[in-house]
C-alpha cells in the first residue's frame, strides 16, 4: 500500500525521481511537507496493533518460511505459523519493549497460540522474533499492509 501518490506530493510529475520516491521535498517543500505531516498525524492516533494485517502477515511467511535460516526439513508450515503469529502480535501487544525483554510473556502466548505445533518454544522462538523483527522500522507499515 502506497503511502503517498503523486497528486498529494508534485504539483510536477517530473520532480518524481526515478525509483518512485515520492516523499522527496519539491522545490517549494510545500506538497511533501503537507502530505507527510497529514501522514504523521493519521499514525499518531492508531496503535502499532491497527497497523498490522495478520492476513498480509501470514501470507507473507506462508510464501517464506522455508527461506529462513531456521528452517528445518520434516517441519511444516503449520509447526511454523504459531511462533510467526506470536510474533505479530507480540509486536503489537508489546510494543514498547524489545523482542529479548518481552520474551517471558511470548514465550507463554505461544503455549496459548501453539495448537498442533511439533515444536517447542526454545525450537521455534525464532519464528517469532523473525516475525516480531519484520514489523519493526518506521516502513513497516508498507510491509504489512
């Protein structure tokens, strides 16, 4: 989802550089000053947790679990997706600690969310801070959304 589109930061569509960055300041600042000071205030008033989609978010891991360096052959998506889930909403319930601070309390939610899971938390933990680390940065938004 694209945060800013053309008609809300260049009055010009030639100061749109190549790459599509469109948060650059035009020459008179006025339209990407306005448009992201509308953006600032819109994120202010949500929490972290209105900002992630758990559809987007599983159908990302989904598509990568097997990618990750973690990655066990035997082990499924499935076993995978309950540590990914506590990621998530780790991050959002969470979200004024660190992924090693919170790690107490997401150990525990995982045990609620690990249904049919093979793994235990101590083999699976870093599904979760995969998922918890993909949420982080101030474009994580574009990520999940």
């Amino acid at each position: 989802m694209a945060l800013f589109t053309e008609r809300r930061l260049a009055h010009n569509p030639a100061m749109i550089p190549p790459t599509g960055d469109r948060r650059r300041v035009s020459r008179d600042g006025m339209a990407a000053g306005a448009a992201a000071g509308a953006i600032a205030s819109g994120r202010a008033g949500k929490g972290i947790a209105e900002l992630i989609d758990p559809t987007v978010e599983e159908t990302y891991w989904r598509s990568n679990y097997m990618r990750e360096p973690y990655y066990e052959r035997g082990y499924n998506f499935e076993d995978y997706y309950p540590a990914y889930r506590t990621g998530w909403e780790g991050r959002a319930r969470y979200q004024n600690r660190r992924f090693d601070e919170a790690e107490r309390d997401l150990a525990r939610d995982y045990q609620r969310n690990r249904g049919d899971s093979r793994l235990e938390w101590a083999k699976n933990r870093h599904a979760a801070r995969a998922a918890w680390e993909r949420l982080e940065g101030p474009d994580f938004t574009e990520r999940s959304q």
